[in-house]
C-alpha cells in the first residue's frame, strides 16, 4: 500500500532550473532511505542521488555533482530534487525510489519526464 508520485518534470532550455517532488503515502516517510534515478531513451536506470532515513547521508552520481541537490520535508512526506544549471544529457525519465529501512522493501514512483532542450 506504499505509493511515490513524482511531480514537477517539464521542458526546458539548457541553464535553466527545475524541482521534482516525490510524494510518499502508506507509510512512515521518517522510516525510509530515499533516492532518485533516471532512464534516458535507450540507456539503463541509473543512480542520481540518495538519502538516507535520517537525512545526514547524502551521495550524489558525479555527473550532477554541484548542480542538483536532494531533499526532503518530513511534515510533508515529501521528497526534493532541486536541479540547477541543466543540461541536454540531464534528459530522462526521473523516477522516485523508497527502502524501508525495517524489512528493506523497495518501491517506485511512475516517473516524471525532464526534457532540456539546447
């Protein structure tokens, strides 16, 4: 019954700035490590940032190193990703990623589309 619905995807041009939500619902959102990934056309999932339940650790891959920053508002059982300075690579499906800390159960969002156009 854990649900994550992203929000917040779009088209834009490259510099410019977006930030996505993920909503979490069914669940304790103070219990779980958080993290977001990305597919572009024809490529594998990959890892963009994580962090975790307590919310001091957090890794970045080193291509949005500097530019992206992740969040989270436990009030709202929402998790942030803030992206700065995009890029037409930065092009994907982002996708929302939740692990249980208690049972490690996993879960995902339905992804939201980020298009940057140059």
């Amino acid at each position: 019954q854990v649900q994550l619905v992203e929000s917040g995807g779009g088209l834009v041009q490259a510099g410019e700035s977006l930030r996505l939500s993920c909503v979490v619902s069914g669940g304790t959102f103070s219990s779980y490590n958080m993290g977001w990934f990305r597919q572009a056309p024809g490529k594998e999932r990959e890892f963009v940032a994580t962090i975790n339940w307590i919310g001091m650790e957090i890794r970045y891959t080193d291509s949005v190193k500097g530019r992206f920053t992740i969040s989270k508002d436990n009030a709202k059982n929402t998790l942030y990703l803030q992206m700065n300075s995009l890029k037409p690579d930065d092009t994907a499906v982002y996708y929302c990623h939740a692990e249980k800390i208690t049972d490690a159960s996993t879960y995902w969002g339905q992804g939201t589309q980020v298009t940057v156009s140059s």
